[in-house]
C-alpha cells in the first residue's frame, strides 16, 4: 500500500470536501491578506526589511501549501478553496473601508 491509497481524499462526501476547503480557504486569505497588511505597514513605515522578507515568504508558502492539498482534493476542491480566499479578501478590504481593521 502507497501513500497515494493511505490518503484517498474521495472517500469522503463531496459536501465535506467543499466546505472544509471553503473553510480552509477563509483560514488562509485571512492569513495571506493579514501578513500583506502588516508587510506593507513594515514597508511604509520603514520597519525591519528582514521581518518583511519573512512575512512575504511565510504567506506565500502557506497560500502555496494550502492550495496544492486543496489540489489533491480535486478541481472543486480548488475552486472552493479560491472562493474562500476571495471571500477573506473582500471580507478584509470591508472591515478595513469601515476602518475596524
């Protein structure tokens, strides 16, 4: 038996799948639109260029990471994933128009 058999993500409902991915996607935009607030706050603010550098880093690779497990899931696992991150993002740029951010 190979990895592939041991983690066989279709053996779960469809349902399941798509709103843990949604989900998983609203838990990474709000991470990646989070990290890019504070990034660009270092930046203008002229803060530590190292920190910078590891904050861009640290939300690339986690939209990376998130969205190659929501690929193993499938195309509309994906595409659930993509949605939630869309959602994060909109959700973030209306808190911060409220000026509640």
């Amino acid at each position: 038996m190979d990895e592939r058999e041991m983690i066989d993500l279709t053996a779960f409902p469809l349902f399941i799948i798509l709103s843990a991915c949604f989900l998983g996607g609203l838990f990474i935009g709000y991470g990646y639109f989070r990290a890019l607030r504070e990034t660009t706050h270092l930046i203008v603010q002229e803060g530590s260029p190292l920190l910078a550098v590891a904050l861009t880093l640290g939300r690339i690779s986690l939209l990376v990471t998130g969205f190659y497990i929501a690929v193993l899931a499938g195309a509309l696992a994906l595409l659930a994933t993509l949605g939630g991150v869309l959602c994060a993002k909109a959700l973030m740029l209306h808190a911060a128009r409220r000026g509640t951010a």
